[in-house]
C-alpha cells in the first residue's frame, strides 16, 4: 500500500527513522530534496546487493510525481522486497 504526503509528513516531523530514498535524478536532488537517500531509479539494478537487509522491512521511494517511484516499487517487489510503499504524488504533493 503506497503512503499519503500526510502519512509521511506526521512520521517525518515525529523524527522516525525511516528507509527512504529519492529515485530522482542528482541534478533533481540538488534542485529540492525531502531528507530522503539519493538512489537514480537507474542506479537501482546496481544496488539490490546493498538492499537486500531491507527486504522484510518498509521501503518509502518518492520522485517527482509518483511515476518513478512506482516503476521503483515493482521493481524491489519483483525481486522480493515485501513493504514498499510509494509516496502518492511525489514531492510535488509533498511540497504543496
């Protein structure tokens, strides 16, 4: 189930620590970024290694407008990531 920007706004201010990144491009990142990871949804393939302590726990991805984010989300689930949420609407819901 993906997450609403309230969602996420409420556990971000309550300072939880979260498995979040950003699959936006670095020139993306550097433009706004949300306090998520940097991880190119390119770059992803390269970093299931990395990942794969995350595999049973919750994943939050977001990009721009939630397009990414959701190739992002089938992607770890097709290699076996079971809580992997996408942020509905992206950063631009999220900075509205």
């Amino acid at each position: 189930m993906d997450i609403k920007v309230s969602e996420l706004k409420n556990r971000l201010n309550d300072g939880e620590k979260l498995n979040f990144f950003d699959v936006r491009e670095p020139w993306e990142y550097e433009e706004s970024n949300i306090g998520a990871k940097l991880m190119p949804l390119t770059s992803i393939p390269d970093q299931l290694i990395e990942l794969s302590t995350l595999k049973n726990q919750e994943i939050i991805v977001h990009c721009k407008t939630g397009n990414r984010s959701n190739q992002a989300k089938i992607f770890l689930e097709s290699n076996g990531f079971t809580q992997v949420r996408s942020l509905l609407g992206g950063i631009d819901a999220f900075l509205k």
